[in-house]
C-alpha cells in the first residue's frame, strides 16, 4: 500500500510509488520509459485528454469532498466514453460509432 500525506498547503505527497511500480514492472516484464522532464509533446494524446479533463470537468466543477468528486469525475468519464462525440471516430459518440461497426460486421457476415 502506498503511504501519503496532505501538507499544510493541501498537496498530496506519495512515498514508495516509484519503487511499488518498478517491482510491479519488473515482475511483469514490462519496461518503464518516462517522459523526460519539460517535455509533454512526447505524449500527445495524454496532454490532449488532461487539457479536455481539466477543461471540461474539473474546471467547472467545486468539489465539497471527496465522494463527490469520484461521483462527478465518473459522470464525466462515462459521458466522455459513451456520449461525446470523438474526432477519431469521425467526430460521432463512442456509443454511435460502436453500435454502426457492429451492423457493418454483421451486414458483411450475411
């Protein structure tokens, strides 16, 4: 388990996360490359989605605890999912995309 705390400025600090996901790592032979600091054009995709998030749900929300935002992040992230359109689905909602993919499968196995 992780230790933490929150200091006196309400910031999280975690301890041992690095060497828990490096043993995790090891034991499951994946290898672990990092961003290297100052530079966040080396995950795109990950910038891009944290700029939506930040935006679109914690910009516009004031959380009074804890719960409530586990509540309100996990709206967000289903409706992001499921209902938002996506420019990489030809800018329809997951739900839509995946619903026309799966008539097209079945219209070519007939």
């Amino acid at each position: 388990m992780y230790k933490f705390c929150i200091d006196r400025h309400r910031r999280i600090r975690v301890f041992d996360c690095v060497k828990v996901l490096d043993l995790w790592a090891y034991h499951n032979q994946v290898k672990l490359e990092f961003i290297e600091p100052g530079k966040p054009t080396q995950n795109g995709h990950i910038e891009s989605f944290n700029g939506r998030f930040r935006a679109e749900c914690l910009d516009q929300e004031w959380f009074t605890s804890l719960q409530e935002a586990r509540t309100m992040i996990e709206a967000w992230r289903l409706s992001y999912n499921s209902q938002r359109p996506h420019s990489s689905l030809g800018y329809s909602p997951p739900d839509v995309w995946t619903e026309k993919y799966h008539q097209t499968q079945q219209n070519l196995s007939l």
